[in-house]
C-alpha cells in the first residue's frame, strides 16, 4: 500500500450534523420537508446530485435548482465557519499513515468552496499531497471517477490505496476503483449491509490500527 485517501465530511469533520440542518433548511425553503432519514438517503452524494434528487421527486415553482444548491453551499459555509470540529481519531490516523510511509490525499464529494472552508477551520490546508472534488468528474460517488482520478494524481496504482469512507455511496465508489475500503459508519448505521463491501470497519478513527495499513 502507498496511499490513504480520506473522505472529508463525516471522516475529516463532524459535518453530517451540519449537512442535515443546512439540507432541511434550504428545502424547507422551496416547501419540501425532510427528516433525517432522508437526509442519510443522499448521504456522500454531490451537492448538484442532492438538488436533483430532490427536484425529481417534488418539482418546485421560483428558484431554480442551481440557486437552490448555491443557498446550499452558502449555508454550509456558514455552519463549517461557525461549528465544524474534527472526528474524534482524525489526528491519530494522520500521524498514523505518515509513520506508515503513506501519501495522503483527500477524495470529498463535496464542492471546492465546502473543502477549502473545512481545511481552513480544521487547519490541515497542507497535510494532503492531493485534495480531488467530484464535482470535477463526469459522475459523482458511487462512481468510482474521484478516486480513480486521485490515485492518477499521486501517481500511484489504484489498487494500492486505502480509501476511509463513511458514506454507502463512498464504499461503493472505492470498491468499484479496486480499493481496499475501511469504513467508519454513523453509530446507527454500523450494521447496515450497505457496509459490506468494505473490507474493515470500524466504530472509530480512533482504532485505527497499523496493520490495517498494510
């Protein structure tokens, strides 16, 4: 293995809280009313891929969907600036994975202004040799186009990455690039099948173990 690729929000920064208040408002905003159920329902998915998942169920009247995923980001901003902290183990699987020899690089679905905000407040704009948005791809996850794309850039063979994933979208996206997948699932999500695919689990960063990186 050569290269650990982190997903970013819910593995990088504590933001699923955040995505769900921000995803409730905004669609409140165009008279569609979600619960949290629905919010995991598009978990991992981009912001674009979000609105018109949405916009196929329960076309709106007045903004179009690209205001609607521009009131989006704006909010998540916002939420990031004021309330994002890093997962519990973010540190430990860093220093972990640099005394393993691995690259580092981060793979998000989320848009370049979300990614940049959480690397800002978090302070880690120089600890990935390659950060890589699918908003840049053709297809977000579950594709496997964003991964595929970062091990290019680091210059290494998809099948020696590690991806840490905590989105089904996400697993399914490095399981299809030939990765091996470690996922960190919600707590209430830990015993879904949606998880089979990786191939470690775990309830925390935090247990993150050295051997798991070989």
């Amino acid at each position: 293995m050569k290269a650990l690729i982190f997903d970013m929000d819910g593995i990088l920064v504590d933001s699923e809280p955040l995505w769900r208040l921000a995803e409730r408002e905004v669609f409140a905003g165009v008279g569609i009313e979600l619960d949290d159920g629905d919010c995991e329902r598009t978990m991992g998915m981009r912001t674009d891929e979000v609105i018109e998942h949405w916009y196929r169920r329960a076309p709106w009247h007045g903004p179009s969907p690209a205001d609607v995923e521009a009131r989006l980001v704006a909010r998540m901003q916002t939420l990031i600036a004021e309330r994002a902290e890093p997962m519990p183990g973010v540190e430990h699987a860093l220093t972990m994975a640099r005394n393993a020899g691995l690259e580092l690089a981060m793979a998000s679905s989320s848009p370049p202004k979300l990614i940049n905000a959480v690397l800002r407040k978090l302070g880690f704009e120089n600890d990935f040799a390659v950060v890589r948005s699918a908003v840049d791809e053709e297809q977000g996850k579950p594709h496997p186009g964003v991964f595929l794309t970062t091990a290019h850039l680091l210059g290494v063979d998809p099948g020696e990455c590690i991806v840490i994933e905590d989105s089904p979208a996400g697993v399914r996206s490095a399981d299809a690039a030939g990765m091996r997948v470690i996922a960190v699932p919600p707590a209430h999500l830990f015993d879904e099948p949606y998880y089979d695919k990786a191939d470690i689990k775990l309830r925390s960063l935090e247990d993150l173990r050295r051997e798991m990186l070989r």
